[in-house]
C-alpha cells in the first residue's frame, strides 16, 4: 500500500511540473510587458529597463520559472499589479470560501445522484428510468448561470426565502450550492446507473441471490461496493472542477470565492493574481485527484494485492 502512495506521488509532480510551466509561459507570453503596466506612461526608458532587471525580467524563461516555483513552495508567488496584495495570500483568504461553497455542492449531488442512479439502473428501461435520465440530461444541458438565476428569481425574489447574494450565515450559501450541485448529480447520476447496470450483471450477483442473499444487501454491499470505482472517478473528477470552476456562479451570487477572483483578475489584467491562482487551482487539483487515487486502493483489493509484498 506504501509503495502505491510513493508512486502516485512521484507521477503526480513530473504532471505538475510539467503543467504550471506551460501556465507560466502562457501566461508570460499573453500578458506583454508588465512594466509598462507598473510604470506611468512618462517614465523613462532608463527607468523601464531597471525595473525589468530588478524584477528579473531579463533571465531567461526557465530561471523566471524556477524562481517562480521556489516562490510558491515559500508562499511568495508575487503582488497584484491592480491592488498590490499578495497573490498567495490572497487565494489562501477565498480558499474557504470556495471549500465550502464545492463541499456542500457535491454533498447534494452526492445525496441525490447515487440513489437516483441505483433506482434507475435497477428498473432500466421502465418510464422510472426515462424520468431519471431526462433529469440527468436537462441538469447536464442546463446553463449554470441561468439556473442560478431562476433559483434567485424564484426562492430570492418571488418567496424572498432565501438571500440573493453574498455572505453572511448558512442560508447564503444554499442557492450557490445548490446551482452548481444540481449539474453535478446529473453526470454522477449518469455515472452510477451505468456502473451499476455492468455489476448487476455480473455472475457473482445471481449467485448471492441464490444464496438467500436479501435484496438491499446484493445491491448495496456487492453491488455498489463493485461499482464504486467509476462512481468516484466521477465525484473526484466534478469536485476537482468545482473547486477551480464555478466562477459563474460564484459571480451570479457574488460569492468570494476562487472562480469568482479569476474571473475578476483577467477582466483587470492582472497577470500575477491570475498566474498564480491558476497554478495552485492545478496544486489543488492535483492534490484532489492524488486523494481520488489513494481511495481507490480501499475499494479495489486488486490494487492492494498488487502492491502488497511478496512473502
């Protein structure tokens, strides 16, 4: 098991490496010369060149970067050229925001998707199917932004039950949740009922039936626990790009989160706040996709047998 953590860590950074280098020079390359963004328009040309040699803009690309990187793993990852705050501060202050915005998001779909997908795969091809997989393909067909603003028209506006926005108590973060956790359940729920129309298939169900096996436990003891695999292959997949994806709606409810300061910090062009919080949303999301990998080994004896020493 040991040895299966060591080599999912060891692909993971060459993948990271590899990524925030080719964001580095993306970025580098799009945003021009932030000098004469720092700098007022009537600043000499003897001026332009010392900020540039001391900001370090005449190493080559690679030094940038490795300086860049040593940065990052010290916490120092720059200022905004717009608010002059830290970059890495600064995403660390609306990480929370954006933790508890996709944590509860994904706990709805969750709640909702892996039931509907059993229920459905277990009377496939009935009018209880169809209506699970409209469901799937209107939430996977539906705009984000647009369902936000139907919940806000209707529970903000019309009800005035819930806040249209902002911060504040729990109740402020029920509409955004729920407007990114209702797309979510229609790909888990998707995910589940096809996982489990293959394990109820299986021969290792028909003969725990045949064992006197009750229902509930051959569907949810041998059948889920073997359709498990894709089931969290999609939640890691859909948590990862809520937490670096929902800048919609984060900013149809005004909500500080992560998407939403990406989202604010290209409309500005500010290269550093977007730069950096685009290379540790890929951190995070390495980081989530590394934990996926590691839960596969609890469901899959098939990874623990082929890690396991040999005696």
């Amino acid at each position: 098991m040991l040895r299966y953590i060591v080599k999912r860590i060891i692909f993971t950074i060459p993948a990271l490496l590899i990524t925030s280098f080719l964001i580095f020079w993306a970025m580098n390359l799009a945003g021009g010369d932030p000098v004469y963004t720092i700098l007022p328009e009537n600043a000499t040309v003897a001026q332009q060149e010392a900020l540039r040699e001391e900001m370090g803009l005449n190493d080559p690309l690679l030094v940038q970067y490795a300086r860049y990187m040593g940065g990052l793993v010290t916490g120092d990852m720059g200022t905004s050229y717009v608010t002059g705050n830290d970059v890495f501060v600064t995403f660390m202050n609306r990480l929370p925001m954006t933790l508890a915005l996709g944590g509860f998001a994904l706990l709805i779909a969750v709640v909702i998707s892996v039931p509907l997908g059993i229920y459905t795969a277990l009377r496939q091809n009935t009018w209880k199917d169809t209506g699970g997989m409209i469901f799937a393909l209107f939430g996977v067909s539906m705009p984000n932004f647009w369902l936000g603003l139907m919940l806000m028209l209707l529970f903000a506006v019309k009800l005035k039950w819930l806040p249209s926005g902002g911060t504040g108590g729990f109740s402020y973060l029920i509409l955004p949740a729920l407007t990114v956790g209702l797309g979510l359940a229609a790909l888990i729920t998707r995910t589940t009922r096809s996982a489990m129309l293959d394990v109820i298939r299986q021969d290792y169900m028909t003969t725990a039936k045949a064992k006197g096996a009750s229902r509930n436990r051959v569907v949810y003891v041998h059948g889920l626990r073997n359709a498990m695999i894709p089931i969290i292959t999609a939640v890691g997949m859909q948590f990862s790009l809520v937490m670096t994806g929902s800048a919609l709606a984060e900013t149809v409810f005004s909500w500080p989160g992560i998407g939403r300061l990406v989202f604010e910090s290209i409309s500005k062009r500010d290269i550093p706040m977007v730069t950096g919080s685009i290379i540790l949303c890929c951190v995070l999301m390495s980081t989530i996709n590394l934990g996926v990998d590691l839960i596969y080994a609890f469901f899959d004896p098939r990874i623990k047998a082929q890690y396991a020493k040999k005696g």
